[in-house]
C-alpha cells in the first residue's frame, strides 16, 4: 500500500503550520456527555462501537455530577449522546437538569429509539424540555438507510420525522429545531452540505411531507468499528490517504475539540468525543 501511495500529502501537524492556525482550546460552550454504548442499532460507521450487546451506561452519580458542573459554569448547552443516549436510565434527569437551569438540552438521536419499549414519551418529553434534536438519517433513499443500518430502519426514521414534525418540530416558528445528519455509506466524503440539504429537504418535503431546520454533514472518523471495516475490505490505507489529501484549513476555526468538554459515561473528561473513542 505505501508504494501505491508515493505522493502521500504532508501530515496533518505540517498543514496546520502551514495554514497558521495555532490548536488551542477557547471558550467551552458545549458540555458534551456520553452516557454509555447501549443502542438498539449497530451501524457500520459507529465510531463508539455501540449497539445492543453493550453494557457501559452513565450511573446516577456521574449524572448528577455533570449537572452540578454545569450549574457552577456557564456553559450554555448540554449536548447528550451516546449509544442511543435515551436508553439510558440517567437521559431524562440530565435533561430535566439543563432545562431547570436555563441552558440548553441537545440529543443526538437515532430516531428509531421512539419505538423500543417504553420510550413513546419521548416526542412530548422533548417538545416539553425545548430539547434540540440532531438525528441520525444516513440518506433520504431507503436502498442506503438499510444497507448501513439494516432492514425497517428506514421506514421508523421517517415515522419518528413525521411524529416529531406534528408536534411542531422542524417547523417554521415553533423554536423546535430538528437537524438531521447525514453519514457516507462506505469509504466516501461527504459532497458539499448545502447543496445536499436541498436534495433532503425536496425529497423528504415530496415523498413524505417532512420539513427539517437543517443538515450537517459527517465526515465518518476511521476509528472502533469503521477502522475495522476498513481493514477488513483492505481499504484502511486508501482511505486516510483521501483524508489527507482533502484536508481543509477553513474547517480548523470549528473543530469541535477546541470549544468542547466531553465527560465519559465513567465521568472521565476528554476534548471531544471523538477523542474520546
């Protein structure tokens, strides 16, 4: 692999030099918490390794210390992930928590989540809380959905939209922002994020009445269970390689590292989450 790579591009620490951009932390405007790997999905990006069979889960300790840190701070907003962080015990204290504060409450889900047992509060709880929701759909083609999450997953994501969209999220003027995410399928970088959100909002607006606030876009990390596929299909080399090569110094102002706090489901702190992992 290292031959057929001859004009490898400089490493990261030289291109950062060279833009001029010193890596320091700034202000911490996000208190990030992992509240453990328990998900009812087992995605082939997951950069946590999460899925069904994991046992590691925030306890009620570590919970109620993150919301004392947060009330001694001034950080704005709590951004709750996981694992499907709704499976755990402690999400809802964490949320009750932030929004007794006054701060803000996001959680990164799946969608899929609404319909395991006992969770068909979830949409009200939300609305309830002001809880900002970034959600997990891969691609607004259900071919992609599955061949990355696997068979339904699809159809109950864009059930979950349609709940979420009566209750008045991701609509014009309700302050209930709903933000989808989307994830290559494979070794692929993302195309440019607003051109792709058009092509979502026209298809999931004409085939299923869904409106959403916005799209990011996720570059998949070759770390945990993707590094594995990765080396598994022998493509590990090449993709860092097409890593290297699209490297973008107008990204470095918001790496998400820099204005990040990330608490472990164990309580041990990090830079982000992904550093983390």
């Amino acid at each position: 692999m290292a031959e057929h790579f001859q004009s490898s591009p400089p490493p990261f620490t030289e291109r950062v030099r060279a833009a001029e951009v010193v890596l320091r932390k700034t202000r911490i405007e996000v208190l990030q918490v992992n509240v453990g790997k328990l998900c009812n999905q087992i995605c082939q990006h997951c950069h946590v390794d999460a899925g069904p069979h994991r046992s590691e889960i925030m306890k009620r300790e570590t919970a109620e210390a993150c919301l004392r840190f947060l009330a001694d701070s001034d950080i704005p907003l709590i951004d709750i992930t996981g694992g499907a962080p709704e499976l755990c015990p402690e999400f809802d204290r964490l949320v009750r928590g932030a929004h007794a504060l006054g701060r803000r409450a996001m959680d990164r889900c799946n969608l899929t989540v609404l319909f395991e047992p006992g969770k068909a509060y979830l949409p009200a709880f939300f609305r309830d809380h002001q809880v900002e929701l970034v959600c997990s759909l891969p691609c607004y083609s259900r071919e992609n959905v599955e061949r990355q999450r696997g068979v339904g997953v699809f159809d109950r994501s864009i059930e979950a939209l349609q709940l979420l969209n009566d209750l008045g999220y991701g609509r014009p003027g309700t302050g209930l922002i709903l933000d989808l995410v989307y994830n290559p399928v494979g070794t692929h970088l993302p195309p440019p994020q607003a051109a792709l959100e058009a092509d979502y909002k026209k298809a999931l607006a004409e085939d299923f009445g869904i409106a959403f606030n916005r799209l990011i876009t996720i570059t998949n990390m070759p770390i945990s269970r993707f590094a594995s596929f990765l080396r598994k299909s022998r493509k590990y080399e090449e993709y860092m390689h097409l890593l290297s090569e699209h490297f973008n110094a107008a990204t470095l102002d918001g790496l998400m590292c820099r204005n990040f706090l990330s608490v472990g489901w164990e309580g041990t702190l990090y830079d982000c989450d992904f550093n983390q992992m």
